[in-house]
C-alpha cells in the first residue's frame, strides 16, 4: 500500500466516523434533557462502540502502511493502541500522546463492555460523559490523524 491509498482508506473510516457522531449529536439532541430509554441507550452504546471500532480500523491501517506486527493476547486493544504513543519504527514521533490516551481509554474501556455485556442493562448515568464527549473525542482523534497523513 503506498501513501495515496492510506489516505484514501483513512479518509473512509474518518467519514464513517463522522457520520457516526452525527448521529450521536442528533439523538442527543432528540433527547434533550430527559433521561434516554433502554432502546435509545443501546443505541448510544452501539454508537460508542462503532466510534472506537473506527479508532481501532484506522490504527490498523496505518499499522499495515508502516509495518508493524499486531499484538496478540488477552490485552491486545490495550497494547495495540500503546504502540501508537511511541515513535514509529521508521523513525515519526508517536503518533497518541498521554493525554490523547486519557481521552480514548474510556471508549475502548467502553466497547468492551458492549461486545461482551447487554444493551438492556447499560446505566445512563455510567455512559453519558462518553456520549456527549464524543464529538470532542472525535475531532481530537481527527486532527492527530490529519497530522499524520500530512507529514507522508
């Protein structure tokens, strides 16, 4: 893969993303200050996790562009994401730093929750900081990404 077509594929999950947290920011808006239904928390859960499913997708991308090994194992999110607050084996600063780790652990925290609990039993009151930090979330993620696209 070369650089044209990281960025293509990249700008495709970047997309899907942002679609994503549209859809959050609209239900969110749905709800106003009323506290959301199970099935619209399930919603919101799903959401979450198809967030940080992207983050994952598109960290994986640039893995294969760069070379580097997936990790195995029980923790292997974990470690997968911390290898993007190192500098690249072909020499780029890392790409996450400590404070980009604080903003993105609770939605991988999060999407385990969700591939391995039940939407009925998800707590608003548990969930909500996630939900209506997504956007902000996001846009941070977007821009270590567009950063890192632009200096290929």
């Amino acid at each position: 893969m070369n650089a044209e077509e990281l960025r293509d594929q990249v700008r495709g999950e970047l997309e899907l993303m942002s679609r994503t947290v549209s859809e959050i920011e609209r239900a969110l808006e749905a709800i106003g200050d009323n506290t959301p239904t199970v099935f619209q928390r399930a919603g919101f859960g799903a959401l979450l996790m198809n967030l940080y499913k992207g983050i994952e997708n598109t960290l994986m991308r640039i893995a294969r562009f760069e070379g580097m090994a997936l990790p195995t194992g029980d923790r292997w999110h974990v470690e997968f994401f911390r290898r993007f607050t190192e500098a690249f084996p072909t020499n780029k600063p890392a790409l996450f730093d400590a404070m980009d780790q604080q903003t993105f652990r609770p939605y991988r925290d999060f999407r385990h929750v969700m591939v391995h609990g039940y939407g009925v039993v998800l707590k608003w009151e548990l969930m909500r900081d996630l939900v209506v930090g997504a956007p902000a979330a996001f846009d941070r993620f977007r821009r270590r990404i567009d950063e890192y696209l632009a200096a290929l």
